[in-house]
C-alpha cells in the first residue's frame, strides 16, 4: 500500500509562488509515474503534471509557469508554481499510476489534497 502527503498549499496573490511537495510511504519504483492533479469547485480533477524517466507533461494552462521534480531516494515529488494565476485556484492532489512506465492518466494512489487560493 501505498500513502501520499501532501504540504506547500495555501494563500498567495497573483504573480506569486508555492511550492507544493509530496511524500511517499511505501513502494514506489521510479518507472511508476507520480505527479498532481487538482480540482476547483464545481470542476472534474484535471491532470497538471507528470513526471517519471521518459516522461514530463504539463497542462497547457501551466506550460511555462510550473516544473515538476521528483527526488528518488526519497520517494517525493514537488510542483513549482510560478506566476500564479486566480484561475489556479484549486485542490491540489498528489497521485501515483501503479502501472510500470504509466501515464498517470488514471491514478492508483491519492494524496488527501491541499487547498491552494490566488487572490487577484
């Protein structure tokens, strides 16, 4: 089994910057992709980022503005993100594909989320 934490969410006006960063229990290998999805209310959860040897991807509505990372060793993961915008302003969850050399188009593993809000 695997358990995902999540930290780094909170408040920030536009224009500014978090970093979102996501700790792993568990086994994880690095060919299982990881990475974030988020959802703001009244919305599906939508994937941002993925990251895994052979594979980074983005929504088009953050390329440029966040960059995935991922620390091996320590089974985490994090998200920049830079420029934000109120539009960004969502639940974020971490979320690992079980699946070797997956996608992260369905996701085995969820964190229990956290709340980032851009002011405007």
């Amino acid at each position: 089994q695997v358990q995902l934490v999540e930290s780094g969410g909170g408040l920030v006006q536009a224009g500014g910057s978090l970093r979102l960063s996501c700790a792993a229990s568990g086994t994880i290998f690095s060919i299982n992709a990881m990475g974030w999805y988020r959802q703001a209310p009244g919305k599906q959860r939508d994937l941002v980022a993925a990251i895994r040897p052979g594979l980074t991807m983005y929504a088009d509505s953050v390329k440029g503005r966040f960059t995935i990372s991922r620390d091996n060793a320590k089974n985490t993961v994090h998200l920049q993100m830079n420029s934000l915008k109120p539009e960004d302003t969502a639940v974020y969850y971490c979320a690992v594909d079980r699946n070797p050399w997956g996608r992260l188009s369905s996701p085995d593993y969820w964190g229990q989320g956290t709340q980032v809000t851009v002011s405007s």
